[in-house]
C-alpha cells in the first residue's frame, strides 16, 4: 500500500537542496549585511533584503527547472528503447 501512495503522488527529493542552497545564499547575505557592509536606514535595508529575496526566489526556481529537466531528460533517455511484455 506503501507503494501505491508512493507512486500516486511523487516527490522529487532534490527540491530540498535547492531550497537548501537559496536558503543559504539568503543567510550569506544577512551576514553579508551585518558583519561587511556599510549600508544603513531603512530603506537601503528594505531594498537589499527585498532584492536578496527575488534573486534567492528565481535561484531556487531555476535550479529546480535544470534538476527537472535534466531527470526528465535522463529517464526519458533509459527508457525510450524498454519494452514490458
């Protein structure tokens, strides 16, 4: 039964390490932010923080399409020639 929900609803276990790595570049830059930059006020803080979000956002997303694609690609690729009698 296991099995069966497994197969009805797939995951795919890399976008987590995508998330995992726009989480990260996100923390570079509140470190980035704290500790090496001269940046001060509200608004420059807004901005930056704002900005470090989009960039982290499509990061994930595209790094997620590239994981996608490229399994897609791979399986397709293993199984174009399999046939089950």
């Amino acid at each position: 039964m296991s099995a069966h929900r497994g197969l009805r609803a797939p995951r795919c276990p890399c976008w987590g390490a995508f998330r995992s790595s726009a989480f990260f570049v996100y923390a570079y830059a509140i470190f980035y932010y704290t500790s090496r930059s001269a940046m001060s006020g509200v608004l420059q803080s807004s901005f930056f923080f704002g900005y470090m979000l989009i960039i982290c956002w499509t990061f994930f997303l595209m790094m997620g399409a590239v994981g996608f694609w490229s399994a897609l690609f791979f399986v397709r690729q293993i199984y174009r020639n399999f046939k089950a009698d």
